[in-house]
C-alpha cells in the first residue's frame, strides 16, 4: 500500500508540473485554456476558475490541458430558442443554448444568426417579436451552456492556440517539458540537504577486522594516494579497489600533518549477488552547505547527461528493455519507497529530468514533435495546415498507443512473470 501511495503522489506530482507549464505558459499568451486536468477518464471533481474547469479523474495515469482551438469554438444555430443573460450596458455575458426546463434569468431570443468567433454578435427576435430583428454583442468572455447543460467560455479566434504567435506556440508547448526538468532540479537540491553531505577522503569509520584496520588504518587518516593516483574524492577510492581487484595496494594517508603509506590487501564480498572488493572504511561526511549545494548542482547536470546518452543510445540500439511505463515506474516506486526519503526524492528528481528529456524527442505525439512542427513553421514563415497537422499528430498517437502496450506488456513480464 505504501508503495502505491507514493507511486501515485509521484505520478501526480510529475504531471501536474508537466501540465502546469503548458497552462501557465499558455495563459500569460493570452490564450484560453478550457480545462486542466489531471488523471484520465471519467471525472471525479470539477470546478470552474477564471475561464478554465479543474478537473481530476479516475485513472491516476497522466493528464493534460485543453487549449481552445476551432473544433471547440462555440455555435449558435438559426433557429435556436436561448436565453441570454446581459450585463448593465447590455452585452451578453452568459448563454443557454440548454433548451432546459430551468433556465437562466435574461432574455429568450430565437436566433437568426450568430457569430461568436469573429464578430461577437448574436441577431435574433426578442420574446418571440419577429418584427424586428435586434442585435446583441457579446463579451469576449461570455460562458455558453450546451445541450449536455456543461458551461464553457467562448472561444474568440484570436484566443485560440492556432492563431498564437510562432513564439507563443513555441513557449506553450516546450513549458511542459521544462518544467520537469527544472522540477528534477529542484528536487535534487531538496534530495541533497535531506541526505547525509557528501563523502570526503577522511576515514570516519574503520570497520574492525577488515583490510585497512589489520594493516593499520585509523578513524580521521585523510587518504591521499593510492598507488600513486592522487585521491580527490572519495568515489575514486572504490573505482581504484574494484578495478585493482584481490592485490595489495600502496593506500597514502596523512595522519596528524605527517604522511603514511600502508599495503592493504581488500578482500572479495558478495553485495546483492554482485561480487565487490572493499577496504572496510566509512567516509566521514562534508554536511557544510556549501558541499551540498555543490553535489546537488553537479548530480542535477550529470544525471541529465546520463538520461541524454540514454536516449541518444536508445535511437542507436533500441530495445524494450531500456524503456519503462507505468508497471516499470510503478515497481522502482515501491522498491525506492522502502528506502527512505533521501532515496524517494532522488529517485523523484532523477523520473522528472527522465520525463523532461524523453518529452522533447522530436516524434508526432510527444511535446517534441509539436515543437519540431513549430520550428518548421518558423522556417516556412506560414503554419503547416490544420488538417495535415492532424494527420501527423493521429500518427504519432497510433505509434506511442502501440509502443506504450509494448512497454507496458514488457514491464509486466519483467517485474512479475520472468
């Protein structure tokens, strides 16, 4: 259970970051997001802010957010008996296209014509008085309620995502992903304070019986060399004993302000079935918050060259065994949730740079292939037409749907078959 709660905080997390920089990003452009949600399927809550319905669903695996566009636009019909409500200087600022049996408190008007795209005019006959025709404008932010009795805002044209700007379009779309990255940042700065400081080159811990306390290596001895490689850090001590395997090594340390050289022979162990040498030595810990902030940065920056090289390899040998859904995600989770919180929030920051960077390969779909779009408009000076674009996105959909059963059927059989 525990494992779960987390995997779904994690998720969450993940893509309400996602989605919040598309809708942020989206906002301050002007333009109008009909709904942020998050989760898919049917809903379990809604409500109605400024313009945009928040809304969370049943199924805990992804989100999105809804740009206005022109399939949405609203619509008025000839013929069509609505009732309209209007402010004190008579623009119609709410309309019930319902035909319910409770309608809004205004005006019935039985509508000639309408144009609530460009124009922002409604013409119609009054209470039923086909004499004269009058007509009404209408706010650019005027709700409409449909047949289904759901409210929603207009969608004037210069409001929709399609007539953005070039760079507005750019923004909106590369928000998402960069978002997650800057999250992963984030976390890792968070991860780093949590965590014991980094390891230094001095000896906290001599482990009685082992190599370095038979050959004489004593608690607070800073390591300098070994076998004439100058030590830095201390993760190059385990490389030089892992590469260096069951030989005596020459370990230099200072002790006191005077420098020592000690022959220390490691010895073979078996970690998680994974055969290891080891001296026996702790390091003690830099818990200053300079050090911290330090390793934070520096585990921030290689761990998204590591999931760039990842995905660089993947294009070179791909496999299905270097890709994880939601049952991969899921069973890290619950193993990362035993761990502790250092452990959950390294694994967070490491998922949210992953999501980032895989979000960004320019493939129909994904938030990569709408900017490889954009930045082919830019190059044109015209957008590629609507229908077309439809065209490739129904693609790439088609493709991920497929490799998203593929990775999901492999997760499976990997973590709970094989």
């Amino acid at each position: 259970m525990r494992g779960i709660l987390i995997f779904i905080l994690i998720f969450g997390l993940l893509v309400f970051v996602h989605e919040f920089g598309h809708f942020w990003v989206a906002k301050k452009s002007g333009i109008l997001v009909r709904e942020f949600s998050i989760g898919m399927g049917p809903k379990l809550f809604q409500t109605m802010h400024h313009e945009t319905a928040y809304t969370i669903r049943w199924l805990p695996l992804g989100g999105y957010v809804r740009l206005a566009g022109p399939d949405d636009a609203a619509e008025l019909a000839p013929g069509t008996r609505t009732v309209l409500a209007l402010n004190d200087e008579q623009i119609v600022t709410r309309i019930d296209d319902s035909e319910s049996d409770l309608p809004i408190a205004g005006v019935p008007v039985q509508v000639v014509k309408a144009d609530l795209v460009h124009a922002l005019t409604i013409t119609g006959y009054e209470n039923g008085d086909e004499s004269v025709e009058k007509t009404y404008h209408v706010s650019r932010t005027a709700t409409i309620i449909d047949q289904h009795h759901n409210e929603l805002v207009i969608a004037p044209w210069d409001r929709q995502f399609q007539q953005a700007n070039i760079w507005q379009k750019l923004g909106t779309n590369v928000a998402g992903p960069l978002m997650n990255i800057v999250l992963g940042f984030v976390v890792f700065m968070i991860w780093t304070f949590v965590a014991v400081g980094p390891s230094t080159t001095t000896i906290q811990k001599v482990n009685p019986g082992s190599p370095a306390d038979r050959a004489g290596l004593v608690k607070n001895d800073r390591i300098v060399a070994i076998n004439q490689h100058k030590i830095d850090d201390f993760n190059e001590i385990g490389n030089l004993v892992a590469a260096n395997g069951h030989k005596s090594m020459q370990v230099k340390v200072v002790r006191h302000g005077q420098t020592k050289t000690f022959a220390v022979t490691p010895h073979k162990v078996k970690v998680q079935g994974q055969t290891t040498y080891q001296l026996g030595i702790l390091a003690k810990p830099d818990n200053s918050a300079s050090a911290k902030l330090k390793r934070g940065w520096q585990t921030s920056v290689q761990t998204t060259g590591m999931i760039f090289n990842a995905v660089g390899g993947l294009f070179k040998s791909f496999s299905l065994n270097k890709l994880s859904g939601p049952v991969g995600i899921y069973s890290a989770t619950a193993q990362v949730s035993k761990l502790g919180l250092a452990s959950i929030l390294a694994f967070l920051g490491m998922i949210s740079i992953n999501l980032g960077i895989v979000n960004l390969i320019p493939i129909p779909g994904l938030d990569g292939g709408k900017l490889l779009l954009n930045i082919i408009e830019l190059v044109r000076g015209k957008p590629i037409k609507e229908e077309h674009e439809a065209v490739i996105d129904l693609i790439g959909v088609g493709i991920l749907l497929l490799l998203i059963i593929a990775v999901t059927g492999n997760d499976i059989y990997r973590y709970f078959i094989k």
